[in-house]
C-alpha cells in the first residue's frame, strides 16, 4: 500500500470548517465500499444493488489523502463505514495509516459484525478505537429473516472479539420495525445490559433502496420508548457533545429489582436517535465521503461535492481544501423530512455511508 502523498503547505483555506448556520463540522463518515454482506429488508431488495466498478471506489492512497485533507481542516472524529466496510480488502492497514495522521482522528467503524471475529485484534493492533455494531435481533429466526441471511452466531462472536481486544466502548445499533422486532427492544437493552455495550435505537430513516419508506409504517422514538419503559425506569439525559442519540439514564428494571442498587453511582444509558421525529439538525457536526469520493454535507442531501474528480485531475492539497470548505459553507439548515415537499435521496443508506 502507498503511503499518504505529502500535504501542500497551507493556504487560505483553513478550519475549523463552520457552515452558514455557527456549526462545526469536526465529525467525517468515509464509506469504504458500498457493497454489503447482508441484505437487510429495511434497507435493499435480495438480489442486492448494482455495486459501484472498482475503479469508481477510492484507492486507499486516495482516502488518506482526503482524510489529511480533512483533519488538516478541524476534522477529529473519522468513522469508516459502508456498505460493510469488511468487505473491502486490508482495513487494518488502512487504519494503521490513518491512526499516523496530524493530529491524530479518532477512529471508529461501524459494522454487521459478520468479519468482526477474524478482524478485531489486527483492527485495534493498527489504532482502531471502537466499533458501532449493527444488531436488530436476539432471535436467530427474526434475525434471518430481516437480513436474509441466517448469521446471527457470527454477530454475537465478532462483539465478543471487539470486546476482547479493547475496542471500547462498544455501541450496538439497532433499527426497530413494526410487527417485526419492535417487542424485543427491551430484550436487547436487557442483554446490552448485561454485555456491557452500549445500546442504541435508531428510527427507520427514508434511505432505502426501494423507497417504499413511510412515516405513517416507521416505528418512531416513542413507540421505542414505550416498550423500554413498561420495564425499565428511565431518566432523560439529552444529547451529548452533538451526538445525534438522546441519551436516557437506566434507574431500575422492574424484572430485576436488585439492578437499582447496582445503578446508583453509575447509571447505564440508553440511546435513541430519532432523526425523523426528533431532529438534531441544528447541532449537526458530521459529513460524509462516499465510496466513490463525493462529500455530501447532509444525509439526506441531493447535492454532492466530486472530490475523487478534482482528485484525479490533478488538483492540489489546498485545492481540494477550497472545495471542501465550499462545501460546507452552503450546508443546508436541516434535512426538511418534516416538509410536504421532502423527497428521498436517490442514493439509499448502502451507497451513502452511515
């Protein structure tokens, strides 16, 4: 693998990189592949999508690039994402070349988990931070179901490993859906519970491939939180340093009277992102570079910036810089979801980054 090309001296595109609206973007997703190795309902048909040819993906040299590019700006947080981002050949040295950047990002990747087991020791070896593992399921036969794909043991096997080699704290992201899982959201807090990992809920978002996303069908943050309470006590907490999950303090679980002793001094929490009903957008601090170089400010943006373009024609470091900050400027004030005249993106989740 080449190593990151040498930044040009700065110019005058500099960070922090703050937007029209007083937001600092500090937060990059860059999707390493837009190919997955399930097949989740909610997000693609069976058959999978038409993936993205090999030579539209970013090459490794490229993505460091970008990412010094990025941190050069203010950028601190970097989150690898997909697609699977385990699908794509030699992450853990990517992740080594990342971790030499200055200053140096944290990194995280957000995961199925399906690769977790054989990869997590190289991962955290190289400078790899923590994981988010998606995880909609305790049940082998539900889970089988949502991803077509029966693989549940290797699920729980790869945050065992992630576990093992100190990739900390471990979040596990789940995606609820009406008549299918949405009972089982309190099993999942009680086993995250127990495990010691993080748990978060995620509203269904319109960003899959078939948009046949409704509002009236989504399992919202309080049809989750009514679930959690009818077991569980919970203390809102609010959002934390822009994370885009509210958080909930766990006081008691009326199944287990004895956990309220345990929770007095250090209460576990519970997330639930709702980006649908309960929109964070004003205090959004992340951007997102897809697979095949475009940066887009905003999730559910119809607008990209072609980096991998300017890229591969030459331009310089500050260049690219002057693009980005562009970017940024003109990043919208909200994704208007809630707006009659809203439409979905034509990139679903697996081609965007989460």
């Amino acid at each position: 693998m080449t190593a990151a090309p040498a930044l040009a001296a700065a110019g005058p595109a500099t960070g922090p990189l703050v937007d029209a609206f007083g937001r600092t973007a500090d937060d990059l997703r860059i999707s390493l592949t837009d190919k997955c190795s399930l097949r989740c309902s909610y997000c693609m048909p069976a058959e999978g999508l038409q993936w993205l040819s090999r030579t539209a993906v970013l090459t490794d040299a490229e993505i460091l690039r970008l990412a010094a590019v990025f941190t050069g700006l203010g950028v601190r947080s970097i989150r690898l994402t997909g697609g699977e981002p385990l699908v794509r050949p030699g992450v853990a040295e990517l992740v080594r070349q990342l971790a030499q950047l200055e200053p140096r990002p944290e990194l995280s990747l957000t995961t199925n988990a399906l690769a977790l087991a054989d990869q997590a020791a190289a991962l955290a070896a190289s400078g790899l931070d923590r994981v988010n593992v998606s995880l909609d399921t305790l049940d082998r036969a539900t889970f089988a179901r949502l991803t077509r794909r029966d693989r549940l043991p290797d699920v729980l096997a790869g945050l065992a490993a992630a576990a093992a080699a100190g990739l900390a704290p471990i979040k596990v992201n789940a995606v609820l859906m009406r008549g299918q899982n949405l009972e089982q959201a309190d099993q999942l807090l009680a086993w995250a519970l127990e495990s010691g990992y993080q748990m978060r809920f995620i509203e269904h978002m319109p960003l899959d491939a078939d948009h046949t996303w409704t509002r009236a069908d989504m399992v919202t943050a309080e049809d989750v939180l009514a679930v959690l309470e009818a077991r569980y006590e919970l203390e809102p907490i609010g959002h934390l340093n822009n994370a885009p999950a509210e958080e909930f303090a766990v006081r008691a679980d009326r199944a287990d009277p004895q956990a309220a002793a345990r929770w007095v001094t250090d209460p576990p929490r519970v997330g639930v992102i709702a980006s649908v009903t309960r929109p964070f957008c004003r205090d959004c601090d992340r951007l997102r570079l897809t697979a095949d170089g475009q940066l887009r400010t905003c999730l559910f943006a119809h607008e990209e910036t072609d980096l991998r373009a300017a890229l591969r024609s030459g331009a310089t470091d500050q260049e690219l810089a002057t693009l980005i900050v562009t970017a940024v400027t003109a990043k919208p004030a909200g994704h208007g979801i809630q707006l009659p005249g809203f439409r979905q993106p034509e990139r679903p989740m697996s081609a965007i980054g989460g």
